[in-house]
C-alpha cells in the first residue's frame, strides 16, 4: 500500500493543484483546507492517520498489503509547518513522522469518497475493524 501510495502521491504532484488558501486545525477530530478554485475540504483524523504518508511500526501486513486499523478514535493534538508546502501532524497514537504537502491535502480532499471506501472494504477483506482493540 506505501508504494501505491508513493505513486499516487508522485502522479498527483504532477498535476497543476490549485493554491492553498487556508489551512485550519480543529483538534482534535479535523483539519480543514481550502484551496483557491474554492475546494473546501474537511478531512477526519481518522482519514488523515490512515492516510499517512509515512510507513510506521502501527503498520499490520497483510496478505502483504500494508493495512491500519482500529483508528476510528485518533486525535490530533498538533501540527507544525514544514517549510512552505505542508505540515507535520502530531496524533494522539503518538504518530508523527508523516508530513501532509498542499497537493497531498488536495488528493486526499479530492478523492475522500473513493479512497475512504476502499479502505473499509480492505479492513472487512481482512477481517479488521476501524475501532480500536479492546484492552484484555
């Protein structure tokens, strides 16, 4: 799935993403971004974990795909600018090496819809849940 991921992300900044005009934290569930074609996009911390672009230890294979579950709950607690292009957020499961750039934000915004789709039919594929594990 990182690969994939990589690829998406490599194609797409290919492509002409409009300007961001704002970008706003409302931790601990979202984060909100807005570009200059007037695309507004409200994206759940769920989504954005799930969504990394980093590969950490949390990572479950798979069937060799590389799946995160049982993040239904994750919070942001903060976020900081990297340079000019994007931001590094801070989640409550203490993941924080994935920095989300303009045109990733626009591809995730683009496509929530799909991309939130497939990701629940690839946790019901394995048998994985978007809740947490209860604590024995």
């Amino acid at each position: 799935m990182y690969s994939i991921q990589r690829a998406i992300r490599n194609f797409h900044s290919t492509l002409q993403t409009p300007k961001l005009t704002k970008v706003a934290l409302h931790p601990p569930k979202s984060v909100e971004v807005e570009f200059a074609d007037g695309s507004v996009f409200s994206l759940s911390a769920e989504y954005l974990r799930v969504h990394s672009p980093a590969v950490d230890s949390k990572i479950r294979s798979v069937g060799g795909e590389k799946v995160i579950y049982g993040r239904r709950h994750v919070g942001i607690m903060s976020a900081e600018a990297i340079g000019n292009y994007g931001i590094r957020i801070v989640f409550d499961d203490l993941h924080k090496t994935g920095i989300y750039t303009w045109n990733y934000f626009y591809h995730l915004g683009s496509n929530k819809l799909s991309l939130m789709r497939d990701y629940i039919k690839m946790l019901r594929k394995h048998g994985l849940s978007r809740d947490p594990q209860r604590q024995k």
